[in-house]
C-alpha cells in the first residue's frame, strides 16, 4: 500500500480514479490533467467487501490521500457486478468505448458523486461473454489513439478484443488462467508436476508445448494426459509446468484464429510474467505483438470517463 | 460385496481372476470354462491398499469364496503400477493383446501363483500415453472375436483405442471425466452450474454442447466461458452441466477425428450413464455405436491369460 501524502492531493484535485476487481482496489487521485497526485492499492477487491463494506474502503482510501468530502469518484471493475456494489448494467457489443460513461451507475451510501462505470456484454458477435474492467484498459487504449487492433489480456480469464473504430466489435474469454491452476494443482498432472511451477518463457517445456498445441489437429482435453504419460514413461521430457502452460496459452492463440482477424499486431497488456509468456507464444505463432502498460489504460479509460460525467460539476475542488 | 457361496466355487475351480483399479476391487472364481464361481467386489482399490495391504486383501476376498490354498490368481490393473504391488512393466504399441500373460509378474509375500498382467504404453505410435486394465478388457474384445475396430471405454480418463489384428495399434487417453468434476465443481462455472449436476443424453444442453464442439472452430479452453455469461446474461440458457458435459464429450469425439479413421462403428464400454451419453454423442456425430459389458470383457481376457499361464500346472484343483 503506498501513500504519497495527504498535502500533495488536495491541492489541484480533479477527482479520483478506482479500480474495484475481484481481488484488489487501486485509487488513484488526478488533477485536471490527469496527473497522479495519490495513489492507494489493497487487497480489499470485491470479495473482501462482499458484506457491503464498499463505501468505508472507499473513503478510507480517499481520507488517505487527503481527499476533499466532496471530490467526485468514477469506478470500474466487479463493484458494478450483481454481487458488487451496485449493478451496472452490461453495454453490449458492438460497445462504443467513449461512451461508457453514459451507463454509469451511481451507488447509494455515499455523499459525494461516485458513478461506476458498466462492463461490456456479448450476445450476437460471438459466443456470450461479458467483461467488466478490462473495457475501461480499452477505453484507455483509445484515449491514446489505438481505436482498431486486437488486444489481448492475459489472466485467469484472458481477453481477447477485436477494436474496431474504437468500439468492441467482439471479444472472447478463454480460461487459460484457471485450466492450468486446477490442472497444475488438482488433476492427476499434478503428480508429474509437483511443486515445480517456476518456469520461464524461455524453457523448452514451454515452446515445446506451444508448438504442439498450435499444430494441426491438436484438441486440448485429448493432449493433456500426454504430460503425465511422459512423466511416466521417463526419458527427456521436458519440464511438465512449463509444456503445460505452453499447451493452454498456445490453444488460447490457436483458437483465436477462429474468430478473430489475423495477421495484425497483438497489443498485451498484463503482467510482466505473463505478457512474457504470451509475447513469447505469439513469436512461436509468428504473430507480432506490442506491450502496453495495463495501469496507465485503465487510468486513461477512467480519466476521459471522468471528464464527460464531471465536467460540469458545479462541485469546486 | 456379493458372495455366491463358499461350496459352489471349491468345486471344479481353476483360478481366480482380479481387476484391481485405482478405486475399485473385483473378482472371480471361474472354472475351466470360465464359468463364474463366485465373485467379490469391493472398494479396496489400489489407493486403499497402497500401504501394503494388496496380499491381506486378496486372500480375505479368496478365503470368503471358499478358495483353495493353491488356487492361482491372475490379476490386471493398478495392481501392477509402480505405486502397486509390484510393478508390471508396460509392453509396448503396437501391443499383441493374446501375449500379455508373457510379461505378467509375480508378487512376493504369497504362496499360491499370483501373476499381474502388464499394462500397455505408447511411445511412437501417438502422444505418449499409458493404460493399465483397459488392454485386458480389449482382449477380451478380441477373444470375443473383436481383433480390429475402434474401442471408446469413457470414465475419467476416457481410452479411444484402435485394435489391428489382434493388437493395440494406437490409443489416446482423453481427460474428459477429470476435466468435467474440476470444471463443473471447482471453476467459476460452478457458479452458474450450482449443484444441479443430474441432467440424461436427452437433455437439450447436452446435444446443445456437443454439437457446438462437433462445429468447426471450436476450442474447448475457448468457449467454456460462455456456460458462465450464458447464466449471467439470463435468457433461455439450457442447462449449464449438460452443456459443460456435451461440450467436454463433443470435443473429445471431435478430436478422435485427428487420430483414428473415420466410419467405423464405435465399440463403447463402460457404465449404463456414461455409454448412453458417449452413445447420443457418437450418433449426433452421425457415428454408430455398439455397446459391450465391461465386465464380461475384463473377465475374458483375464481368463485367456490364466489359461495360458496355468494351463499347464500341475496342481489339482
């Protein structure tokens, strides 16, 4: 948890900035400009406020940074969830990203103007699916001039995202994330991995999987017990977290070959492990693939939010 | 557990025959036409015995059908796994199921003649892979005159197996079962599947997932997601453990199209609920299937290698 002090915010602040997830929040306070003058980041994300403590980690973090009673919040993430703070209706694809701001919710509770923000829902562009946090990176992303591309972000459920004209055209969830926790950690592979998880992007297990699973007829359920058969049959097999990891994120980019263009750069935006990986499956692919910083998007995408739903605040800060 | 009588097996018994699965124990006293004596089944599969237990268990079961001391013992599965009693080592793809009783095992610490069939693995003739019981239920398949054909045996680690002349010419081993109790209890798709588990092949859910795998395109890690945002969006979705067990079953049918030739009846051994659910799948898939018993197959190729192995001993029994 960081605070860079209670005097430096007040002055010039615009409003503040929240990013509520599942696990964590982070609470950034801006200036007019967008500038960070606070930051606050916990482990308090939706499933830690479950019982409806919202608004006192909220104006925890805000008193904190010194924040005025009165500066406006906008939020995105799991508290406009069903099972969040209030619900924020889902915006449906094709979802026009400038434009979020328009569904934005405000919770009851609290005294000053807070607006969360709605996630994005899919019904006819592909299978259903639903994203909430990861539309307001996108929002970001085009706050910075990228209105077309394909985005990828990697996670327990990595998204995929097609922006066309700095709307969603259409997005997949793929659960690489949470396949190789409970494969890794509870299948019968856990008794060819063990506790050995630590793997990089440059370890053959990793390529090795990667390239099996972007091959020609690979079906991921029907592979995977070759990693355990492997383990068992002895010989050089390469080191099963990593083959295991390489298989799901190389099925992940094989299976966006079915849905999405192909032939463009992939824009990553993660975590630094993560993004390794990824950016290193995509080389394997032969895809390209750029690095954008996952933080300072989710800033932007609330920030031009911000502006729309508090411009005109008679509210002086 | 079932005892048929320790009278009716003493009398004109020429061995016993044992299938001792991960989970499960099972066995027969048969006479020289290997007509059924007497049988047991009990639940001291190999993790119940994996402290050592595997000669105490045997002659308890042995004794309460009334068995000779001398009467010999063949015996299949996790038994001869190298966490087992003692460990059979695999013969190899393509795999003569008639000569398995040629590298079967004898245990120490008893006194009658006890062997343990090997099991089967794959090294060149697909993905690495290994069975342990299920070789002996394919001969039984050929001793029932079944030497060539396409053999599905679903469970938790489903086999697709191609028999050639007698051998075990390839196989895969497909995660299906494990992939369905992590996912249905384990994963963010529980929320949505709840508890209600219990749905038949005639549920609009299941064919609903099976054809969506059958569709081109579909990759499994890449369109569970949806079974989640189906519940979340509302609407008229079918029912989630249907569609995740259509999908999961659609995709491993799918994937047998990579690796076995296509056309061929599917021969299905397994349980009543599974082989009705692989059954409805196989004939959406537009492929036929014949059902066959399990347990008679396993009981067959067991007996086929007792005849070899005992046939000429000089005991009396």
């Amino acid at each position: 948890m960081t605070d860079t002090g209670a005097e430096k915010t007040t002055a010039g602040a615009f409003c503040a900035l929240g990013d509520w997830g599942t696990s964590n929040f982070r609470l950034w306070v801006v200036d007019r400009a967008g500038n960070v003058l606070g930051r606050r980041q916990s482990d308090e994300g939706l499933l830690a406020c479950a019982d409806g403590r919202f608004t006192a980690v909220l104006e925890s973090h805000l008193a904190a940074l010194g924040a005025s009673a009165d500066l406006p919040v906008a939020i995105t993430g799991m508290a406009g969830a069903r099972t969040g703070w209030r619900e924020a209706p889902y915006v449906e694809t094709p979802a026009p990203l400038d434009a979020l701001y328009k569904e934005a919710v405000a919770p009851a509770g609290v005294t000053r103007p807070v607006f969360i923000l709605p996630g994005v829902c899919q019904r006819t562009t592909g299978p259903f699916d639903v994203m909430r946090g990861e539309e307001t990176q996108l929002a970001g992303a085009v706050e910075s001039g990228l209105a077309d591309g394909i985005f990828c972000l990697p996670g327990t459920h990595s998204k995929w995202v097609e922006l066309k004209g700095g709307k969603i055209a259409a997005f997949r969830t793929v659960m690489t994330g949470e396949l190789f926790d409970l494969l890794s950690r509870q299948s019968i592979l856990k008794h060819s991995i063990g506790d050995d998880l630590a793997f990089t992007a440059d370890d053959r297990g990793f390529s090795d999987g990667v390239t099996e699973a972007l091959a020609d007829g690979f079906a991921l359920s029907a592979h995977l017990f070759s990693i355990r058969a492997a383990g068992l049959l002895g010989g050089d097999a390469p080191k099963p977290a990593a083959r295991l990891s390489g298989m799901l994120i190389g099925a992940e980019i094989a299976a966006t070959r079915t849905f999405l263009p192909q032939g463009m750069t992939v824009h990553l935006v993660g975590s630094a492990r993560l993004t390794a990986l990824y950016g290193r499956a995509l080389e394997i692919a032969g895809t390209q693939s750029r690095l954008l910083d996952g933080e300072e998007l989710v800033r932007k995408g609330l920030f031009a939010a911000a502006c729309s739903l508090f411009q005109s605040s008679e509210v002086s800060r």
